[in-house]
C-alpha cells in the first residue's frame, strides 16, 4: 500500500534577537524604517490575534465536544442503547473541528511544526492492516494507548473512519452503523481523546498555558502534556518581534513566515492534494486522497485556501493585514492574488465529490493549475515584495 504522511515542509525559523523598534534589522542587516516595521508590526498582532488563535481555539472546542461524544458512544454501546444519532452527533463535531483544523494549515509553523503535532493529528491514509492487528490485540487483552501508534492510526483520518461510511456506489457518505464491536470503540475512545489532547495542547502553545480555561488545563494536566520550551507563548513571540525571548529579529521576520506559510499550503494543495491523484493513475494514487469516507476532501482543499485567505487579508473586518503592504507597493499584485484566492476557491468547489472520482478530471487540472498560479505569486513576487520595498 502506497502511504502519504505529512510533514512539515519548514521548521521554526529565526534565532533570539533584541533591537530597538526603529532600528531593527533585516537578513541582510540593512535597517528597516519605523513605518514598514509599524505595518508588519500591525499585521502580526491582528493575525495572531483575529486569526491564528479563534482557528486553533476553535478547533480544540470541537475535538473536546467530539472526544465527549466518542465517550457517549461507548457508554451506550455498553448499555445496549446506540442508535444511528449519536454516531451522527459525533460526526458533526468531527466536521466542525476539522473545518477549523484546515483553515488553519496556512500556519502550519511554530508550535505545530515543532511539536509534530501536523503529522500527529493528520496523516493519510488510514493504515488499515495494522488497525486489524491493533483490535484484536486489544480483544486479546493486549494493554496500549494512543502514545505507542504510529501515524497512520491516530488522527483525523482515524476517526473519521471510525464515524462515516460510503453508500455502496460511493456517492453518499453516512454516519457509520452501529454495528461496532467493543475493541473498535475503545480504539475510537482512545484515538479522539489523543486528539482532543493534541488540539488544546496546540492552542496552550499559541495563548500560553497561563491563559487557558481551567477545563482544558485539566486536559493537559491529565495527559501529562507540556509546551516543548522554544514554543511557550508563540503568539506572544510573534507578536513582541525582536524582544528578548522571541524567535522572530524583527516584525519582516515573521511577515516572511506569514507569507511562507502561505505559499506552503497553496503547494500541498495544488501539487500533492489535487495534483497526485490528478495526474497519477487512479488505481495507483488512490491512497491519496484526503477524507475519502466523509467526502470531505473538497471542503478540506477550500479551507486551505481560506486559511491563506485569512492570513493575508485578516479573517475581521479592518483588520491590519500584510495585503495592505502590498496594496502600497504593488497594487497590482495585491489585486492578483485576491484575484487567485477567489478563483481557486471557485476552480475546488467546480472539481465535485466524491474526489475519488473526479480526481482525474479536466476539472482537478484546472483547479491545480489555479492553485499553482497563487502558490508562485506567493513563493515569488509577494515574498520579494516584502523585502523589497521600505519607505523613506
């Protein structure tokens, strides 16, 4: 079986550094004036803010309340009283926090690079073989945990096999019946509970541990889970750009990660998401692609591209945005790609479900190509913009 795990393409960049606002450097320790830095500066602080930390917030609500809901599938397995609702209830908070899990992959830097949490939490395909062995070691008494899996059998990928189903022609997805043994729901239990931890545990590292609720604390207290040192408070890091104890020299640093982010995303989606299945054989490339039981890998690739959307523009109504730099420098630019980010939008949604299906259409072509054409004005011109330009 061909496999295709996820790793994170970059690492946390930039070393410890202290300078004074007006005086900050970039690579090439050119000085930067007071108003580009004032403009990053602006931006990094609404992006961490109205961006990075609601999506990933977000996201660790969802998997609390799918956990939960995992749990109540055992209990009334137990009590001999499931029914095809609960199953239901629990793929809802699956969607909901996936949908917040793939607006948030143009961030896929910092904590959730350092951490492994990428890899950890979405890996594809589900390894199917050793999730056999894994159940009937567990019917045989076999003691394990979440910790001793691999990737292919944790995630999201993991449980969403666990809650949906296919229609036999493949068209329909539907909540999983309720025919479950004992063994596949303390695996599900288990499996959504690792990724309930790894959800909260992301946003701890982004909002600080100090300033988590009580209840998801708790969470981390009891999976004796701690934020790795040079993660502690990274939207605190991002935002205070060439303080002590930030990775970021200065505020074009983390403008740059911003961007990299970005154009990272807009790459997978466009050359490994749509563009292997696209371009490979389908027998062959299958195993790629992406929430194949819950039909949801369209919506997966639209909410890459919202995220990139939302990183570049902001996600609220004024917020301060690294578009605004580009608009000044480079109109034009800044129109083509808000231009490409509603046109890829638009070329996703056109390919159709079940992607399975469609992956070898003209239609995903045209969509991999949109996406492609973004993925290098971001990589290219956007990036050079930045550094590009200063004001007198």
């Amino acid at each position: 079986m061909k496999k295709y795990f996820k790793f994170p393409l970059y690492l946390l960049m930039g070393a410890v550094a202290v300078c004074g606002f007006a005086s900050c450097s970039d690579d090439d320790g050119v000085a930067l004036s007071e108003k580009k830095e004032k403009m990053f500066k602006d931006a990094i602080v609404d992006y961490v803010d109205n961006t990075v930390i609601p999506t990933y917030r977000g996201m660790a609500d969802n998997a609390i309340l799918l956990a939960d809901a995992c749990n109540e599938i055992l209990a009334k397995f137990n009590a001999g009283e499931l029914s095809a609702d609960d199953v239901k209830a629990a793929g809802e908070y699956w969607n909901k926090s996936r949908d917040y899990w793939e607006k948030s992959e143009a961030f896929l830097y910092g904590p959730v690079a350092v951490a492994n949490i990428d890899p950890h939490i979405d890996s594809w395909p589900l390894d199917k073989v050793q999730m056999d062995k894994l159940l009937v070691d567990i019917h045989n008494g076999r003691n394990w945990d979440a910790e001793t899996l691999g990737p292919g059998l944790l995630g999201f990928h993991a449980i969403e096999y666990m809650l949906f189903e296919l229609s036999t022609d493949g068209t329909v997805s539907n909540p999983h019946n309720v025919n479950y043994t004992k063994e596949e729901l303390l695996y599900l239990v288990a499996v959504a509970e690792d990724l309930r931890n790894q959800c909260v545990l992301l946003e701890a590292a982004w909002v600080g541990v100090e300033n988590l609720s009580d209840a998801k604390s708790t969470i981390l207290a009891d999976a004796e889970l701690e934020v790795e040192r040079s993660i502690v408070n990274y939207g605190w890091q991002m935002k205070n750009a060439g303080a002590g104890g930030s990775n970021y020299v200065n505020y074009l640093d983390a403008a740059q990660q911003l961007v990299e982010g970005c154009a990272t995303i807009a790459d997978e989606v466009a050359n490994t998401k749509i563009g292997t299945p696209a371009l490979g054989s389908q027998d062959e490339d299958d195993n790629y692609i992406e929430s194949p039981y819950s039909l949801n890998s369209i919506n997966d690739f639209v909410g890459n591209i919202i995220s990139i959307e939302n990183a570049y523009q902001g996600s609220k109504a004024g917020d301060a945005s690294i578009s605004d730099f580009i608009k000044i420098v480079d109109p034009e630019l800044d129109s083509m790609v808000k231009e490409l980010i509603a046109e890829s939008k638009e070329a996703i949604v056109a390919i159709g479900e079940p992607f399975v299906s469609t992956s070898n259409t003209q239609a995903a072509i045209a969509a991999m190509e949109v996406v492609n054409d973004l993925y290098k004005l971001l990589d290219e011109r956007v990036y050079a913009a930045l550094t590009g330009y200063d004001f007198e």
